[in-house]
C-alpha cells in the first residue's frame, strides 16, 4: 500500500511511459534521497518530499504501520483528531505532562508538534514530517540541524532544548542512523560507512550514505562492491553510480548480472554503467533489453532539464557531439539555471577551441551561482592556458576561496605564482592548502620547490623530512635531503 500511495506521494522521478501495477515501485520510479536540497543533512524535510521519503525512514513504516493506519483510504482524512490517533497504537503514559511536560492539550502537547513538525510550502501547502523522529536539539547544537523544540521556543537556543532533554529524558539518546550521516557529513567520512553497512538503518538512509561515501582506496571499493548483492534495490543501484564515478571497467563483471535484476530501477542503472563506460555489450546476455528501459527512462525524462542533461552524457558516449550539444542547449531552455549542463557545455566548447564562447559560459555561472568554486577554477585555468596569467591567478585564488574545497585550485595556483617569481606567496597558498588536506605529497613538493627557489635551506629541510615522511622510498627526496644536509652544515 505505502508503495502505491508513493506514485503521488513521493518527490521522484519516473522512467516508465505507463504504470501497470505490476512489480514494485522501484520498477517505475526512482525516489530522491536523502540530499540538500530537498531533506535538511540528517534526513528530515527541507522541500517538500510530498512524504513518502520521510515515512520509510520511520520506526513506524519498519514496524508494519502504512498509510491506511491512520488515514482513510479513500477521503485520506485522519481517522482520530488529535493525540487519539496516536493513542490506537502507543500507550497513554505518553499522553501525560510527565512525558511531553507541557501543559495538557496544549500545543506542546501534542504528539505531531514534537515528532511531526511542519513546514509551510507554496504559501498555502502545510506538509508534516513523517519520518516520525524524536527530536535531537543536541545535534542542532553541534550539526546546526533543526529541532522540533526549537520550532516552537524560538525564543530560546539550542543549548538550552538540548540541557531540557538531558534534564528529563537522561543523557542517552537512541541510535539513529541521523548520529552517523551527520558525523559522515561534517567529521569522518567513517560516519557514512556506519549508516551503509547497518542493515537494520532504513534502506533511504543506506542508499544515501553510499551517495555521498569518498571512496579513497581500492580497500573502499571492495567493500562497496560486496553491496551489489544487497536486498536492498536503492542500495545496490547507488552501489553502480558510485563504481561508475570512479570510471574504468574494473568491476564489469561484478555488475554485469544486475543487468537482470528482479528490479528495473537496478538494471537501468546497470545499463547506464556500461554505458557511460562506453563498453560494447552488444552480444552480453539481458543488456539488450536493460538498454531498452534506459532509453525509455531518457525519453521519459526528456522534458526536464536534468533529463536533457543525461541525454547529452548518453550522445557523448555516441561521440555524437552534435547532438550532445543540442541536448545541453536544450537543458538551458528549460531551466536557465541548471548550471551543471552549462559547465559541461562550456569544457565541450573549449575542446572545440570555442574559447570565447567557453569565456562566456564560465562568467554566467559566476553570476548565478557566485559561490560556487569549479567555475572560478575552470576559468583559471581557461586564462592560465590562454596566456592571461593576471586572470588566471585572481580565478584561481577566488576558486581557493569557494565551494566544495578543491584541492587542485590551490596546487594549480601555488604552480602559477612559482612560474610568475612569487615563490613566497605560493608557499602561503601551499599551508592554507595543508591545514585543509593535511601533508599530501603533491603539496608539499611544491612547497619545497618554492623554498630551494627562495634559498631557505632549513625550512626547505623540513619539508622535505615530511616529503621522506610521505614517501621514504623516494631516491629524489633523499637526494635533496642529502643536499641540504651539506647545505646547513657548511654554513
């Protein structure tokens, strides 16, 4: 039932031209995950979800409870008002003020205002989060994530919801996959293989947690492709997009038998693998018809900008370059600010040697999105390539400066300030670089390139002792260590 109710209820997208009411609901819809914009990091609403994602991440769905528990089937109207709904299945005790501590049939007392709160959509479009949670002011205090406390006592802080909750319900909380996908989000990206790996986590959550895990090592990428085996289906089609990510053919024969998964959604994403790959499987067993339900899931999409954006990546594939043009143009028609299409179409004109046409691109994602860092970089280095070198270091140094943290914006720009005489402001660069991304090779050789140039032997000593560090078996560090050595003590 809570599938079916999700063909309406749910923010999806679809890839089947007609609905038949046969199979599952992953066989015709493809669900959002828990990302921003549409959930807040720890899985609870933002835009809306029209709820389907925030029920199955409910206590409640995992224990038998649907849509029919408390709405009638046919008007949707509640079947109780009030705590009563809540009272056919949880106990009274929870409908005292020693539970809640508010005043009885207050506002705060009841039971939707602290484990459903809302948020007001469209002006008029009041929509409950129904994921159900207890709230968790303690991660708003160290995360900056919403709470129910603090929806209603705006007039107080986090600190003070979260020392109330101690207070009165103790110092423990329940686990809760949101514990683990924040830590992933803003401590350790550990946090996201403890969300993924626990089975008894909600399948959204799992799936998401893939989403969003750096794989770092071959290690992490065995782990995910024993994952392809999931019961799962969101899981194991995130498992695909995050090896296809990583490019190469590595793991073909790991995915190819999804390719006749019991689940569409799967062997789409299978399909779009080999794909995106661009490997021949003409005469592989099912991918024939798996390449038939990508195709269908294209054209079903063709009239969002997103979709139009994957049909260019499907011609790219092709080497139809004509043709992958016109789909990213065409993305830009339907939404003039779905930038990923625009920076995509700017790097496609300058392998064309467009450059001014690439030029204009790059400074209209600026202008539309002017804190986001990948098109300051790409113009940097467009100018660095052009030999506009002043450009080339103010879009490099701004790309420094932006979002999502690019570690090959400081590398580049700290090359470009060497290649210009500034050694000493390349070396500035390189350390602003480090306290993000701690001592990587690449970084500090270029550190080390700045110090011989500046003749500042014993800073450029340890240095390269990190570099050793790093890579001991490097006989080019052990040369310049062994130099330098001579160096310091001959003065």
């Amino acid at each position: 039932m809570v599938d079916k109710c999700a063909r309406c209820h749910s923010r999806r997208s679809q890839f089947t031209k007609k609905f038949n009411y046969e199979g599952e609901f992953l066989d015709h819809y493809s669900p959002s995950l828990l990302v921003d914009p549409i959930y807040e990091l720890d899985g609870q609403i933002k835009d809306e979800d029209y709820v389907y994602g925030s029920f199955i991440q409910s206590k409640m769905y995992h224990n038998g409870i649907s849509c029919k528990d408390c709405h009638d089937v046919h008007s949707l109207k509640l079947k109780k008002k009030g705590n009563n709904l809540c009272l056919t299945c949880h106990v009274p005790e929870y409908n005292t003020a020693s539970h809640h501590f508010h005043k009885n049939n207050s506002e705060g007392a009841q039971c939707i205002n602290c484990h459903m709160p809302g948020k007001l959509y469209m002006g008029n479009d009041f929509r409950r989060d129904h994921s159900f949670r207890v709230p968790r002011p303690d991660q708003t205090v160290k995360y900056n994530v919403p709470n129910a406390c603090n929806t209603c006592h705006k007039d107080k802080s986090a600190k003070w919801a979260s020392e109330f909750v101690k207070e009165n319900y103790g110092t423990e909380r329940t686990d809760h996959f949101s514990n683990h996908l924040l830590k992933g989000y803003f401590e350790d990206n550990i946090g996201f293989k403890e969300v993924f790996t626990n089975k008894n986590y909600p399948n959204i959550a799992r799936a998401t947690a893939i989403n969003q895990y750096q794989i770092t090592s071959k290690n992490d990428v065995e782990k995910l492709v024993t994952y392809l085996k999931d019961s799962s289906a969101l899981v194991r089609s995130e498992v695909i997009t995050s090896i296809e990510k990583l490019g190469g053919t590595n793991y073909s024969k790991n995915i190819a038998p999804l390719l006749n998964d019991p689940i569409r959604s799967v062997r789409i994403t299978a399909a779009r693998y080999f794909i995106m790959n661009g490997q021949d499987m003409s005469l592989t067993t099912n991918f024939d018809k798996a390449h038939k339900e990508y195709l269908e899931a294209l054209d079903m999409n063709s009239d969002f900008a997103s979709g139009q954006h994957q049909i260019a990546l499907y011609n790219q594939t092709k080497g139809d370059t004509i043709e992958e043009i016109k789909a990213y143009k065409k993305a830009l028609e339907i939404d003039n600010y779905y930038n990923m299409s625009r920076m995509n179409l700017a790097f496609l004109y300058y392998q064309q040697g467009s450059i001014k046409e690439c030029e204009k691109l790059y400074l209209k994602v600026i202008e539309q999105e002017p804190e986001f860092g990948p098109s300051y970089y790409m113009l940097g280095l467009l100018y660095n390539e052009t030999g506009n070198t002043k450009k080339a270091l103010k879009y490099l140094d701004a790309a420094c400066e932006k979002e999502p943290v690019n570690l090959t914006a400081f590398y580049n720009y700290a090359l470009i300030l060497q290649k210009e005489g500034n050694n000493k402001e390349s070396i500035t660069v390189i350390n602003d670089a480090i306290k993000i991304f701690s001592n990587l090779e690449k970084l500090l050789y270029v550190k080390l390139i700045a110090q011989l140039n500046l003749k500042l032997s014993n800073d450029a000593y340890q240095t390269c002792l990190k570099l050793i560090d790093v890579a001991p078996n490097n006989s080019n560090y052990q040369q310049i260590i062994k130099n330098l050595s001579q160096e310091i003590d001959y003065k």
